[in-house]
C-alpha cells in the first residue's frame, strides 16, 4: 500500500472575510474530493482570511499510481486555484 500525503498553501487575496475564504475553499475541496476521489481538508492557517493550507491523501497499491494521482491533484489545483499556489509539498509512504 502506497500513501500520497499533498500539503498546499494557498493565497486568498479577494477573500475580505473568513466566511469569503471558507466558500472559495471548500469549493475547492469539493471538487478535489469529487473528481479524485481524495481525503481532504482545511489543516491549517483557519483564523486567517487570505491563507489556507489544505491537506489531501491518497491511497493506491501501486507507487506509480499514487505519484501520478498526486501529480494529477496537484495540477488540477495549480490550474483551477484563482490565488497563488504558494507552496506544494508531496510525500510518498
């Protein structure tokens, strides 16, 4: 069993409210979940409105599989975030 473990921070710079932040996020999220069927939530910086850091995991019984579902996440959120990507961080266990 092979474990993708994907940690993004995002910027949120036309979020003026946490209640603004929190819609474009979990928007986000559920599309994350919907289209690859992914773990994920919100794990960090929840008291500011312009940052976000999300969490996803992923689970295959194949290690290319996983890198490849990893490399698909990722760049689904790179091309469908509206802020930056500020930082991505991807494990393999």
């Amino acid at each position: 069993m092979f474990i993708a473990s994907i940690r993004l921070e995002l910027s949120i710079p036309h979020a003026n409210s946490l209640k603004a932040k929190r819609m474009v996020v979990s928007s986000l999220l559920d599309r994350v979940r919907h289209r690859f069927g992914a773990a994920v939530a919100e794990v960090g910086e929840q008291d500011l409105w312009q940052r976000s850091v999300i969490g996803i995991a992923l689970v295959s019984g194949e290690n290319t599989h996983v890198r490849e579902m990893a490399d698909r996440v990722v760049g689904f959120v790179e091309a469908n975030w509206e802020g930056e990507v500020c930082h991505i961080e991807v494990e393999i266990l």
